[in-house]
C-alpha cells in the first residue's frame, strides 16, 4: 500500500504509514469511501507533520483540531477537517473542496490582529485540512453559558470596538469580505481579553451589482434576512449580524427564538442607555436601506455619537424588508417614573442596580470585619480569659457591622423586590450577596456571644 502522503509503500493492510503516520485507505474499499468528519484517533500525522492531539469542537461545516509540529517543536496549530457529511455527488464534493480552498486563499490573504493567521492547507485521505494560528481562550458561546447574560455593558462595548475593528479591516478590502456569520460560537475571547473571528466557512467576496446571493447561508437568527435569497449581503450584512450579537449579550434574549424580530433592548434590560437600545433596533432594521450604512457609524453610535441612531426615512416601494405590523412585540409596562437609560453623564451605569451594589459591598464588609472580631475572641477564648484585651478588642471590632450587617440584608431584600433589579443578571447577584453577607454577619455575631459565654459561664 502506497503512502499518498509520502509515496512509501508500506504492507498490504497496514492502517497507517510505517514512515509518516498518515492513516492508509484498507485494501479493497469502495472508492470515494471517507471517514466521518470529526473522528481523527490522538497522535495521528497528517501530512507528515501535524500531529492532532484534541478535537476542540465540531460544527456544520466541519471538525477542529488542536496539533503539535513535527518541524517546530514549540509550534501549536488549530486544524479545521471539512465536513463531507451532506456531500452526496462527486460535482458536490468538488465544489465543497473549491469553496474550503477559496477560505484558505481568503484567510492567507489577510492579516489583522483579529483575525487567526493561516499557515498552510492540503487534502488527504479525501478530506480538505486547513492549519492555522491556534488561539487560546474560548468562545463567546461558552462564556455566556458559563456567567449568564446579560454581561456588563464595559465590557461588551469593548468587545465590540474590536469586532467593529476587524470588520472595517475586512470591508476594507478590495473587493469587500463580508463575514456573513457573526455569532457566540464564532468569536473567540483570548486569556488578554483579545477577540478573534474564527470560522470563515461562509465568508464571500461582495460582488457589486450582484442582485443576490446565490446560495443561503448563515444561522438562522444571526444572519441578515438577505442571506435567505433575498437580496445580495454587502457591509450591511455585517452590521445586521452585529446588532443581534450585542443585543443577545447586553439582554440574554436569543434571537432564534424570533429570527428578524427582536425585542427593543431597554425593555428587556432596562438598565441599557437609550441611545444603546436605539442603535440596535436600527442595527437589526430588516431592510438593509434602514441599517447603518457601514461598520463605523454603527460603531460611532454605540459609543453615544450623536446623530447617529436616527432611522433613515422610508423610501416609497422599499418595504421588502420591513418588520410585520401584524405581530408586534408585546410591550411589558414600566413602573411611573421608570427611566430606560442610565444616566447621562454615566453612559451604561445602571440606577436601578445600586441598591443591590450598595447592598452586597456592606455586606461583604461586614461580614469580614465580623469575622475578624471573631478571630479575636476565639483566640481569647482559647486561652481561657475573654475579659482580655484581645477579646475586648474583637467585641469592639463587631460593634459596626453589627449594625451594618443588618442593614445590608434589608437593602439587599428591598432591591430583590424592585422590579428593575429583577430583570437584570448582576442586579438579582448582587442583592443575594448582599442578603447573604448580612445573614451571615448575624451569624458570626451569634457565635461571638456563644463562645465568650461557653467560657465565662466555665469560669
């Protein structure tokens, strides 16, 4: 059996190459017969040089791997291995290997701090491999399933400057890259805090004067309803799927529950600045006329710019995008004299939370200086005399928080009661914390008192 990788002829039956490790085609099977996508067995050498080590997570449109170099010891590449599941024609497969092979040719073409560096490509055993940079950290889709939308706003407008960054790069070239897939599971968040788009699957060259796009891709929910044979997706594409991505971090809403009608974002978070919630809705506007014109203005209006969040004007017989009447949102009442936005000289610091805040920083104090005072006495304690000075100093210590423990547990259940704290993640977090710590003050003091009377009352 000859190697295809590197042409040594190795024993009939052999399952992989005694020279480069590359698994061998068993002798006497059907042509065209490949291997499930996502089944690469550990220490395996692909091209005789990649040895795949883990398979880091599998999706539509194919499997990724983590590998060593054989020729760089200290190198580490992600592998991504193209899905081949749903190909059923050999016209089919050959332009599935056309299209992994423009992402390669796109991706090597590109180099922006955002964006993962591609080292090389090749096919083997009938399946197309591409190496690139790996990047460490995790995805957005993780990060959320692990602390819970919504996330603070600093934080996700940060995010967003970069992702905002490296789409502008792409637009930027000539012609335009339009990344057509901008979701959780295709942003990558490394340990600096330095995001990566990964997943260039469905990426394309915008071809201008082009009606429509020739096939639908995207993920329902995320993607623009011109990727649906629509229209043709342009920058707008872009600045759609970017809407719908902040708004589902700064809400937790999921916009597959409702794919092209999503709620406005000050009525799910009301904590959110107004200008924010404007800037989505016409981020997210279903007719890409009505959208931001480009990456950058979107980008100018989340950072409060103004001017920017007004609706262009409806063009009469432009409404082949626009949102149904018939089935509008439900709007959910806000208590009188509930603001929508935060204040204005604080864009993004939410009013409705600081009871909560206020509630689990006293608290934390309390319960810590109680437990100092505690650590006095008990060490009092132990030697036999609470009457000492170290005791008096402990009971001294826990005459504050034993009147700022309870208090702490009284904000904390009044802001558990607001129904502006109760909507939003870190509002609830915070008035349990603070609940908790002012319990847990009491506790400590309780047991201050049990252990200088255990003693005094054996003396």
């Amino acid at each position: 059996m000859r190697c295809p990788t590197c042409q040594y002829n190795n024993p009939a039956g052999a399952p992989f190459c005694a020279e480069c490790g590359t698994r061998l085609a068993p002798t006497g099977a059907p042509a065209g017969l490949v291997a499930p996508t996502g089944t690469l067995p550990q220490q395996l050498v692909l091209a005789g040089r990649y040895v795949i080590e883990q398979k880091l997570g599998q999706g539509g449109m194919g499997a990724v791997y983590r590998a060593r170099d054989l020729r760089l010891a200290t190198a580490q590449w992600a592998i991504k291995e193209m899905s081949q599941s749903a190909i059923t024609s050999p016209l089919e497969r050959q332009q599935a290997r056309d299209a992994f092979r423009q992402e390669a040719e796109l991706l090597a073409m590109l180099s922006h701090p955002n964006l993962p560096r591609v080292v090389d490509h090749f096919e083997q055993d009938g399946k197309a491999y591409l190496v690139m940079e790996f990047v460490p950290g995790e995805s957005l889709l993780d990060l959320a399933q692990r602390e819970g939308l919504p996330l603070p706003l600093p934080r996700v407008l940060e995010w967003a400057r970069q992702i905002c960054e490296v789409l502008e790069y792409l637009h930027a070239q000539s012609p335009p890259v339009i990344f057509r897939d901008l979701k959780p599971a295709n942003v990558m968040i490394t340990p600096r805090g330095q995001v990566k788009l990964i997943d260039f699957g469905i990426a394309r060259l915008f071809k201008p004067g082009k009606a429509r796009d020739t096939q639908a891709f995207g993920t329902m929910g995320y993607s623009a309803p011109e990727q649906y044979g629509r229209g043709q997706t342009d920058a707008r594409s872009d600045v759609y799927a970017l809407g719908v991505l902040l708004h589902q971090l700064l809400t937790g809403y999921d916009p597959t529950a409702t794919p092209f009608r999503l709620p406005p974002a000050a009525q799910l978070n009301p904590s959110l600045p107004a200008y924010l919630s404007e800037a989505l809705a016409r981020a997210t506007e279903s007719d890409p006329e009505r959208r931001f014109p480009d990456v950058r203005s979107f980008h100018m209006a989340l950072l409060g710019a103004p001017g920017q969040v007004l609706v262009q004007p409806q063009v009469e017989g432009q409404h082949a995008y626009a949102r149904p009447e018939s089935q509008p949102f439900a709007q959910h009442q806000l208590p009188a004299g509930t603001s929508m936005a935060g204040p204005a000289n604080v864009p993004g610091v939410p009013p409705t939370t600081g009871l909560a805040n206020a509630s689990r920083w006293i608290g934390a104090a309390s319960a810590a200086v109680m437990a100092l005072a505690l650590l006095f006495v008990g060490l009092a304690a132990l030697r036999g005399d609470t009457s000492s000075g170290l005791a008096g100093a402990g009971y001294l210590l826990g005459l504050l928080p034993l009147a700022s423990g309870p208090l702490a547990f009284v904000l904390g259940l009044v802001a558990l009661t607001q129904p502006q704290t109760a909507s939003t993640l870190n509002g609830r977090r915070h008035a349990t914390i603070g609940v908790a710590t002012g319990a847990a003050t009491l506790l400590l003091c309780c047991v201050i008192v049990a252990v200088a009377g255990s003693v005094g009352g054996g003396r």
